[in-house]
C-alpha cells in the first residue's frame, strides 16, 4: 500500500512539474508574441511616416516646379501678383 502511494505522489509531483513547465513554456510565447506585435506596429507607424515624407516631398517638388504663388490660388483675379 505503502508503494502505490509512493508511486501516486511521485507522479501527482510529475504532473505538477509538467504543468509549471507548460505554463513557463506559455508565459514566454505569450511574451514573443507581444514583442512581435509591437514590432509590427513599430513598422506600421515607420511606413507611414515614410510615406508622409515622399507626399510632402512630391508636394514640395511639385509646387517648386509649377512656382504656384499661394495667394493666386485664394484670388485669381488679384492684381497684386509679387
């Protein structure tokens, strides 16, 4: 009798052990998976703000080369063309 409740208690301790280790195993995707998405947002918010660059590079290229003065845009007909 004694054996069999030696063996249970070894195995309640095995099944103690094997469920710690699941959870650490869990705990540290669960991590992973938190860093990989805020890398992910990191990317996000880098490609949007490198696609705001080249908008308001061609916005600035493309005033430049039609010399837009802002003011003729407002009032066509102005005739305090500077």
């Amino acid at each position: 009798m004694d054996t069999i409740l030696a063996i249970l208690g070894y195995l309640l301790l095995a099944l103690v052990a094997i469920g710690v280790l699941v959870i650490f195993i869990g705990l540290e995707q669960y991590d992973q998976a938190q860093v990989n998405y805020l890398n992910y947002l990191i990317d996000a918010k880098d490609a949007e703000v490198q696609r705001r660059r080249e908008h308001r590079a061609k916005r600035e290229q493309l005033k430049d080369s039609l010399a837009i003065n802002p003011k003729c845009i407002l009032d066509p007909f102005s005739k305090d063309d500077k």
